[in-house]
C-alpha cells in the first residue's frame, strides 16, 4: 500500500472533506425556495458515467501564503462567478467551510477556525454541459435540472471544478508532503441557485464519491 494513503486515513489528526460520512447528515435546506426542487443535483449521479475511485484530497491555506501558490491561466477571465466567496455547511454536524476566489480554493474544517485544519489549492472551472461532460456525466443532464430549476437556475450556473491540492495544515502542522500523493485531483459539480432575498444556495455533487451536500454562501 501507498505510505502516503495509509498516512492519511489512519491519522485521526489529519482532516478530509470526503470522509465525512455525508449520507448521515440531517441536511438543513433553505425554506421557501419559490418551488425549487432541492433535490434537483440528484439527477447527475443517475446519470454518472464514469464514477472510478480517485484520490480524495482538499488543501487549504491561509492569507499570508496566498501569492505563493501559482495561478492557473484559464480561469483568468472569470472575475466575477456567483460561485466565488464563502460557503457555509448547512449541516447541524459540521462547521465545513469552502472559500473560492479566482483560480484558488480552501476547505476547512470549521468556519469557525480558519487558522489551522483546512486545505488549499488550485482549480480549473468549467460551466454548463462542457464541465459535465469532462468528469465522465452525461451532459444531457443539464436539460432536465434547467427545467426542474423553473428559471432558478442557468447553464451557467452550474459549475464543475477539478482541484488540484497544494497544502494540508493540520493540527498546526503543514503536512503537505506527506499527505498529498503526486497527480492528486478531485472533483465536484456545483449547483449555484439564487434564492433573492434569502441568498445563494450551492446543491453540490462530489462527483468521486456521489454524496450530496448543500452550502449556503456566507459572503
């Protein structure tokens, strides 16, 4: 076995997004969402076509560290996407929290902790059909979620990224050469609907572990 993967899941200090055992979360949907199915993410996972077993790693830093990591020039372009800022879990159970900001991402453990246990890293981002398609989902799945959204939700809001770690802080400890394999990428589908008034409500889909989640943006 891989020294790296049998570091990380026997470490009880260390913390991953993916492991938490999402099917056991009394999940806390927004109320009064104008009719919108909130369950509409669950259309993608029947439609997977491709779901192997991947690495599953996150990796946070925090701000002093930024302007060392390097950017990804695709993503250049895209100033202001409804997916940047911060997301609250809205599980009762955990405090996870993810922050998005131009080609960069942060996990962390808690929102209400964002000096140690978190991830950092990089991502590439893909809207509508294109980014379905790029993890193995069927892009005709896009069909059905704009309609069951009723006018909630655009292609353009449905955003897949594809994380690459860079840094692991756990326990106060940068763990990052230990805890993260070469080629460690991880992926997600994220479903940004705008409730007005009540916010934005991100449906998302691991899409290597098929687990449902829902987040509420923060800021």
């Amino acid at each position: 076995m891989n020294q790296n993967y049998y570091n990380q899941y026997n470490n009880p200090n260390n913390y991953y997004p993916n492991q938490f055992q999402y099917n056991q979360v009394p999940y806390q949907q927004v109320p009064n969402k104008k009719g919108v199915n909130p369950l509409i993410i669950v259309i993608i996972i029947v439609l997977v076509l491709v779901a192997g077993p991947m690495a599953f790693y996150l990796l946070n830093e925090s701000d002093d560290n930024k302007k060392e990591e390097p950017k990804i020039v695709e993503n250049e372009e895209k100033k202001d996407l409804e997916l940047y800022g911060g997301w609250k879990t809205q599980s009762s159970d955990y405090e996870t929290y993810w922050v998005f900001d131009g080609n960069e991402f942060w996990w962390y453990k808690s929102y209400n902790d964002l000096k140690d246990n978190y991830w950092y890293g990089t991502m590439t981002i893909e809207t509508g059909r294109e980014g379905l398609k790029s993890v193995g989902l069927n892009e005709n799945a896009v069909d059905t979620i704009l309609k069951n959204s009723k006018g909630n939700v655009t292609e353009e809001d449905i955003y897949t990224l594809t994380l690459t770690p860079k840094k692991i802080i756990s326990g106060g400890v940068d763990k990052s050469s230990t805890n993260i394999p070469e080629n460690s990428k991880w992926h997600y589908v994220w479903i940004v609907v705008d409730y007005d008034e009540q916010g934005f409500e991100g449906q998302v889909l691991n899409v290597d572990t098929n687990e449902v989640t829902y987040f509420q943006r923060s800021k």
